[in-house]
C-alpha cells in the first residue's frame, strides 16, 4: 500500500483541526503537495479535495472556528484561512463542457471523477489526511518514479478542454520531467495554434512560470522546436535564443538566482520598440514593461562601467543588461546608488543666474563625479569651481 510520508506539514495542528471540521472521510490531500512531498521538496501550498459542498464547508468551519474565505465559490472553492497558512478547499467536480479558455463544471461525489479532469497523472494523486494512504487513479505514482510528465487520458482532448495545458506541459516538464513524452509532445505541436484564443494574462503567467524555474533551457528549445514559441513569442528568433541560453548559463556559473523578466528579456531583440510591443501584448506591470524595455537598449559599452549604468537606469536594470551580455555584477553587490551632492541652488549662490546655465553646469558636474566613480562633496565642490572657472 503505499502511503505519502511523514512530512512536517502532515502534523500540523491546524490542518489536523481543518479535517477534523471536514471529516476525515470528506478530505483528500492533492495535487503538488502530494507530488511534492514524494519528491522530497519544500511545500509550499496545499490543497484539500472533498465531496462536500462549497456552502457545508464554510458551515462546518464556521461551527469549528475557522475563517473562511469564498474565493471561487463558483467554481467550488473555498479558503480556509490558517495559521500554518491558507488552504484551499474545492468540491469535487467534473466537467459539463469546455471551450479551450473557459469550463463549466458540475459538482461531482467519487473522488477519480474529480481525478480524471486533471492534466497529468502526477497532479491526480490524492491523500487520506489520517492515514495517508494515496489513492492513485491514472498511474501517477510509476511515472513519478520515472519523471515521465503523461496527460491523463488523450492528450489532444485534454488540450482541447484547456489550451493553457500545452504551456503547462512544458512548465511540468522542466520541473520534472525526463524524456518527453511522445504523445504530449505530438498534441502539443499539432494544437500549438490554439494558443492564440488565450487571454494574454494566463499566456504570460504559464511563461514567465516556466521562465522562473532553475533550468529552463530544454523546456524552451523543444518549444522552438515544436512551434509552441513562434505562437506566443514570434520575436524569440534563433539568435534570441542562443542569447537565452547563454543567460541561464552564465546565472548558474556566477550563482545568480534565475529572473523570469530578465530571461524574458534576452529572447527579445535588442530593440525597444519590440519590447514595448511584447509588454503591451502580454500585459505586463508597468515594472516588468520598464525592464524589458531597459534590457533592449543594452549596448556593448555597458561592462566598461557598471555603477554608471546602474546610476542611469538602476541597479535591477543594470544587472539585467551585465547578465545579458555575459558580465560579472561583483561591482553592484552591497552598492546603492548615491545621490549627487550638490544642488541647483548652491550653483546661484555662486553667482550664476538661475536658468539654462544652471542645469548645464549641474549636468556638467555630473558627468565628470560619474566619470570619477561618485567621489564624496569636498570633490564636486573642486569640479564645481574647475566647471565655474572654465565658463
């Protein structure tokens, strides 16, 4: 029989009081918390299966003390709210119908109907949260052990149900997987188009998902390969992405922890307007947006001086550029950008009148305390005079 091993967050106290409130026969461990723990790797989310209804779990903890919160009632779910942490509870379902984007789903009572919606067999594993024995429906534990990422069932029809799934598939595989699977890889290829009807939000989430993993470079290059890349991100050329892979290469030489957007970044042409294009596409933040845009005006002349650049545009986008381009960042650990000693006003006070001459002489100034390495005010105040005297 086999059973999910003792792990620290099995004994905790809170979820022990949670499935008390449930039942213990009303509650089922699943998804990457199960897959996770047999793996040996940290947990960080949990999530509880039960045949109850979403309204008789908000009863049941209430009447037990619990907080609840309804965040997608609709759909069956329901947080509990922890100390350990959130929980989310979802009522079995199975699906009605689906159109690639979106699914109607309809509650269901026998826990491998909920298990046969779900992507692949390693995500279909459930625990009993008393005993934990683990109830595997799609043969999820045999391709655990040989880190074989398979779709439950046809893989064109579960793409079909989620397009997302296909992105997904590639995310699960980098994280887990050995030797793709030839039927995944099959209807991933044939159904790749179909990711143009998603929302642009879910597509950059799954990417930069698969982007923040330690090594995401054979997930991607199987992407290029089957098409999948072109259709979500037609401006990752082959140049581009010889460019990513150096990237994630020179991040585990120098021990530089991964960065989606950075990664992002370096499967984009150096061209502003082209990452311009790509954030509004995606709908990134008005930070990531900033970032990809500073990483595209990277130029050759940015090692020769990396706190001045990072005075320019920042030490994240300064970074981001030195990473790209193969450069050490030993200059920027522990630096923070200093502010230039001296003021508009000092520069009146020493009889120059206020106007376009100030602004000359204070960038002037400026120029020559970069050009310095930031020396402290005792030096500005001596360019200060040098920059008064030659006027």
């Amino acid at each position: 029989m086999n059973r999910l091993p003792q792990a620290a967050w099995t004994k905790r106290k809170d979820l022990a009081a949670l499935v008390a409130a449930l039942g213990p026969d009303n509650a089922r461990y699943v998804g990457g918390a199960v897959r996770d723990t047999l793996l040996g790797k940290d947990i960080h989310d949990i999530d509880l299966a039960t045949p109850l209804l979403p309204h008789a779990v908000i009863d049941r903890c209430k009447e037990a003390g619990i907080r609840t919160v309804p965040t997608g009632i609709d759909h069956g779910t329901v947080t509990a709210i922890l100390k350990g942490g959130p929980v989310e509870i979802t009522t079995l379902r199975h699906d009605v119908s689906t159109d690639g984007r979106r699914a109607t789903v309809a509650f269901a009572t026998e826990w491998q109907e909920d298990a046969a919606r779900r992507d692949f067999t390693i995500n279909a594993l459930y625990a009993h949260p008393e005993t934990l024995e683990i109830s595997d429906y799609f043969g999820g534990l045999a391709d655990l052990d040989v880190r074989h990422v398979r779709f439950i069932g046809d893989p064109h029809e579960r793409i079909r149900e989620d397009h997302l799934r296909i992105l997904r598939y590639f995310r699960f595989q980098a994280r887990f997987g050995d030797e793709p699977n030839a039927e995944a890889v099959a209807a991933c290829q044939e159904l790749a188009h179909t990711l143009k009807g998603l929302s642009r939000e879910r597509v950059a989430m799954e990417l930069l998902g698969i982007f923040s993993l330690p090594d995401p470079r054979g997930a991607v290059a199987l992407m290029a390969q089957l098409g999948v890349l072109a259709v979500i991100l037609p401006e990752a050329r082959e140049r581009e992405q010889a460019v990513f892979v150096a990237l994630v290469a020179h991040e585990a030489a120098t021990g530089t922890p991964g960065d989606p957007v950075r990664r992002l970044a370096a499967l984009l042409p150096p061209i502003p307007s082209v990452a311009e294009a790509v954030s509004a596409r995606l709908r990134l933040s008005r930070a990531q947006r900033a970032r990809l845009v500073c990483a595209a005006e990277r130029r050759d002349t940015d090692a020769g001086a990396p706190r001045a650049l990072a005075y320019a545009e920042g030490v994240e986008g300064a970074r981001d550029r030195l990473l790209i381009a193969g450069q050490t960042t030993r200059e920027l650990d522990g630096w923070e950008v200093p502010e230039l000693p001296l003021k508009g006003g000092e520069i009146v006070q020493r009889g120059v009148s206020a106007g376009p001459d100030v602004a000359r002489i204070l960038r002037a100034v400026e120029a020559r305390w970069i050009a310095e390495q930031f020396p402290p005010r005792e030096r500005v105040m001596q360019l200060l005079d040098e920059e008064l005297a030659a006027r």
